[in-house]
C-alpha cells in the first residue's frame, strides 16, 4: 500500500504519468508477489522501479526526495519485516513495538540527513573529470566500507 | 551460536551503489538523497548497537514420568549483549512432544527470561528433551544470533501399568507362603482329599462325616497357598512395527502388568531380555523388584544382530527348575523360537503369548501380496502346531484389538485341557 502510495503521488506531479503509473502498479505487484511467495527477490526489484519513476522525469515534486526516500525505506523495512513474520508463533507481549519504533525512528532521521546531502548538492562546484573520479571512488569506498563491516560484524 | 547479518543489508548496499552511481553520471543529486536512508540504516545496524550475546539452560521438573503424564520444562534465556527479540524453538519429538510454533518474546539487556512449557510423553523410553534452537535478531533485524540452548535432559518414561484379574497359574510352586495354591498336599486353605488319620494329625483336622460313614478316623487334606517363580521371557531378537506402535512396545507394557500382578501376590518374577542384546534379573520378589524390572524394560530395544544365541547363554539361577517361563514374543526370528523350543526341552513349564505381528502389517490388498501373505500365515500356523505338539500354550496377542486376559484365558484353557509332562 505504501508502495502504491509512493507511485500515485509520484504520477500526480510528472509527465507522461501514464508510464509512472505502469511502474506503481508494477512495484506494487512484485512487493504484493514477494509477500504472497515468501521470497524476498522482488522487492529490491520493486525499490529500483519505485525509485527510477521518482528520479527519471524531470521537473518538480510535490514530495520532496528526502520523504520519498524515507518512505522508500518504510516500504522495504515493511516488507522485509513481513517476510520474517511468516513463521507461526507465540508471540508475548512487547515483541512487535521495539522494531516499529527503530524502524520509524530510522525513517525520520533518514529526512534531515538526506536533505543535507540535497543541500550539499546545491553547492557551486564546477564538475570536472577530477571531482567526478573523486565522487566514484568515494561511492567505492563508501560501499566497500559498509561491506566491510557487515563482514566483520558477521564474524564476530 | 552463529552470528549471521540479513541478506537485506547486502540489497541495501547494492541498491545504494547503484543509486550513487546513477546520482554521478546523470548528474541528480535526488538519486543520492533516496539513497542516503538506506545509508543511514546500514550504518546503524553496524555500528549502533552492541554485538547479540546469548545465555540459557533447559530444565525439566522431573526426571522420571509415566507414559501419557505430561512433564513441566522450563527454557531459561539470559542476554547479554543489545536487547533483542528472541525466536524460542522448543525441543519436540514424536515421542516427547510440545507444540513446534515457536516463542517470540523481547529481551532486554542483561535480563533473563524463563519460558514455562509442558512435554507430552508419548511412549515409555529413555528421551532425550532438548537441546532447544534459539534464534535472536537485534532491534532492526539486521543481525541474527542462532544456536543451540542448554545440554540435552535425559526424561526416563515408564510404560503405564495394566491392572490384570487373570494371571497363568505354574504348574509347580515353590514352598515358600504365597498366594498361589500348590498343587501339592499339606496345610492349606483349599480342601485336596481325604486320609486315615495318622499319629501326629492335629484333632481339628478330622473329618468327622467321613469318620462316621466309614466308622475309621479321616483327616482332611488340603492344598497349600505357596508362591511361584514366573520368568518373564521378552523376546527381543525382532519386531514388527507400523505407526510408532509395534510388537516390542506392546510386549513391553505386558511384561510389565504381568510382573506387577505376579509381585503383587508375592510371587517372584524374573526379566530375560533375549536378542540381539541379552540382559536379565535374577528371580526377586518385592516392589523393589517391580522397580527394577520396570527400569530394566526402558532398555528393551530390537538391535540387529546375526550372532546365533541360544539359553546356554543365561546363567543357571535365572531358571529356576520349578519356574513358569512366560514368553512374550512376535515369533519373528528363528533364535528366539529356538531358545523357547530349548527351554520347552529341558522341561520347563513354559507358556507362550505371541504378540501377533498380523496387526502391524499392513493389509495386502491383494495381487502380488496375496500368495506370500498367505504361506507366512501357514508357516506360523505350523510353527503354532510345533508348540502345541510339545504341549506348550501358544496364545495369540492381536495387539491392540483384543486384550492380554484374552490370551492369558488363552493359555489357562490349553493348560486345563493339555497339561504337559512335567520333568520327573
């Protein structure tokens, strides 16, 4: 639903949103085909399409790119989180409000962060193969850094 | 314990490279802004909370139950690393079984929590609770922790005991005060018959009808109460099974009732495992003995085994010249049959209860089952009729549609009918 929701409000502001709508409905279907076959590998197919309707038209939005990316988390957090509540269980009291309220907590501060990186965007930089190279090995070590520690943490 | 990080965090990091990449070469600073909350959230998964740490036991209220009780167990799960939710999978098998759904509860740091929960004992045996799985995810569910809870507890489960109104009288007794009547004369409750009167005879003991008619004293005769030796024969060489019910476990439990009902009328029983692994206990009477015969039988089991054993591998005093040697066997292999065909050589009073096998076979519905179903069933006709011709009882047990007395009434009726001859 959330994903759906992402789309609709995406399609209302762009152009041609006959094609946006296509890639609602679609990111809806995979998150809905993930969920029916306890498999998670339509759902970063889901997020790739619900973020290229987002990013691909150009032009102004009603929703901002930080909220858009935080409600792109909220649907993934949700439906990965749907996924691990498949088992049947005896679930006591308290079990479910801990991870909401991380995942929410996540989702909010993710909106300032992301804004200061579309600030940090705005700055006047001439672009230049230097800066460009710069920015990819930053990507790299950015990823690498993250793998890194998933790998170590993993180990422990 | 197995620490294992959510495959969503390697699509986060994925999702994010592509992201920042796309964000680089189309020059659109938003694709780098929807990808930072995926940043953010890999980020605190790996570096905002403390490692996942995981302490329990498993504990069962008591160590011996009767088959059908249910056993109270508690799983006690300590954390010491970042709160978690923990994933409680209880320890079930068929035979010691709780429900399988697990417990999810949430651990706060350095806290312990016990989980109650109940055991159902399925069958007698020796069981083995645990150890139970746990699985704990940190806050955000990006890491997990996996692994085995307390050490497995040992639950020795008795078979249920039958009450029996009927037993398989011996044929001899031995002279100690029981409460089966001898066959022999002496002082006793049972009148046996009538004799001159002898110097010695108490006055009390004069039958003075008798005395009258024939106008000569006669005393009266009367057979004395002794108690027996009954050797409880578990054939245990094979078995037929079908449904977690079989042969042996129905042996089992009559082994059982038959040694409660002989001890309780102060007979002494004694307990020959024969198969692929030979136990005894000696002749003893007592509930002590009941004890031990009920505790030796959680170790019955069918082992494979192509050793050739016969009775010369049972020491001397376990068979008691006089003794009813009472077998429970499916009549399956050829050295359990031997070693009865043996005992019934060497003059023992020996009673046979076969717990049919007919029951845990699966019907044939015909075709090409038809004709071997048929010639094993006159093969063990014949090998009934083998028996018989010794004047030996064979009953048949069809477990669990008709009921041990039935056999033991079985036995009785040969026994009135066909009584062997007894070794001089």
């Amino acid at each position: 639903m959330l994903a759906a929701a992402l789309g609709i409000t995406t399609a209302a502001d762009a152009e041609p949103s006959a094609a946006i709508l296509a890639g609602a409905a679609l990111a809806t279907f995979l998150l809905a085909l993930a969920l029916s076959t306890d498999h998670s590998p339509p759902i970063p197919v889901a997020l790739l399409v619900l973020g290229a309707i987002y990013a691909v038209p150009s032009g102004d939005r009603v929703v901002a790119a930080p909220i858009y990316g935080s409600g792109l988390l909220l649907t993934a957090e949700l439906a990965y989180w749907s996924l691990d509540e498949r088992v049947r269980e005896r679930m006591r009291a308290g079990v479910v409000g801990p991870r909401l309220l991380a995942i929410l907590a996540v989702a909010a501060a993710t909106i300032p962060a992301s804004a200061l990186v579309l600030i940090a965007a705005e700055a006047d930089v001439a672009r230049s193969p230097g800066i460009t190279a710069a920015g990819a090995a930053a990507i790299v070590a950015c990823v690498g850094l993250l793998t890194v520690l998933a790998r170590l943490r993993s180990g422990n | 314990m197995t620490l294992s990080a959510s495959p969503r965090l390697q699509t986060y990091t994925a999702l994010t490279a592509i992201a920042l990449v796309a964000a680089l070469a189309a020059g659109r600073p938003e694709l780098a802004a929807l990808a930072t909350p995926f940043v953010l959230l890999v980020a605190v998964a790996l570096v905002g909370s403390a490692p996942l740490a995981l302490e329990g036991t498993l504990r069962l209220d008591r160590e011996r139950a009767l088959e059908g009780e249910r056993v109270r167990a508690t799983a006690t799960v300590s954390g010491g690393g970042t709160p978690a939710r923990v994933e409680l999978y209880l320890p079930t098998t068929e035979r010691l079984h709780t429900d399988p759904s697990p417990i999810a509860f949430w651990l706060p740091r350095g806290q312990r929590r016990e989980i109650p929960f109940e055991l159902a004992v399925e069958r007698w045996g020796v069981h083995h609770a645990g150890p139970a799985m746990v699985r704990a995810r940190d806050r955000l569910g990006t890491f997990a922790l996996e692994g085995k809870l307390g050490r497995p507890c040992e639950l020795r489960a008795y078979p249920s005991v039958r009450r029996l109104d009927t037993l398989i009288e011996p044929l001899k007794t031995r002279p100690v005060l029981g409460s089966q009547v001898s066959r022999e004369r002496g002082e006793g409750i049972e009148f046996a018959d009538l004799r001159p009167l002898v110097p010695g005879d108490r006055v009390r003991r004069i039958n003075w009808r008798a005395t009258s008619r024939r106008r000569v004293p006669y005393v009266n005769v009367q057979h004395p109460e002794h108690s027996a030796d009954v050797v409880l024969f578990l054939d245990t060489f094979a078995e037929a099974e079908h449904a977690e019910e079989g042969t042996l476990d129905a042996a089992v439990h009559a082994a059982a009732a038959l040694a409660s009902a002989y001890l309780a009328q102060r007979d002494r029983v004694a307990l020959v495992s024969f198969g692929g692994v030979l136990y005894w206990l000696t002749p003893s009477a007592g509930t002590r003995q009941l004890y031990r015969i009920v505790d030796a039988l959680l170790a019955s089991d069918v082992r494979l085994s192509y050793a050739w054993k016969d009775i010369t591998h049972l020491p001397r005093r376990l068979l008691p010249a006089r003794a009813l040697v009472l077998a429970l066997s499916p009549l399956l292999d050829a050295r359990g049959v031997g070693a009865l065909l043996d005992l019934r050589a060497r003059g023992y009073d020996l009673a046979v209860v076969e717990v049919s096998p007919m029951a845990h076979t699966p019907a044939g519905d015909g075709g090409s089952y038809r004709l071997p179903l048929r010639l094993w069933r006159l093969q063990r006709d014949a090998l009934r009729a083998r028996f018989e011709m010794l004047g030996v009882p064979v009953a048949r047990w069809e477990h669990p549609r008709t009921s041990l007395e039935l056999a033991i009434e079985e036995v009785t009726t040969f026994r009135r009918h066909a009584r062997p001859a007894l070794r001089s």
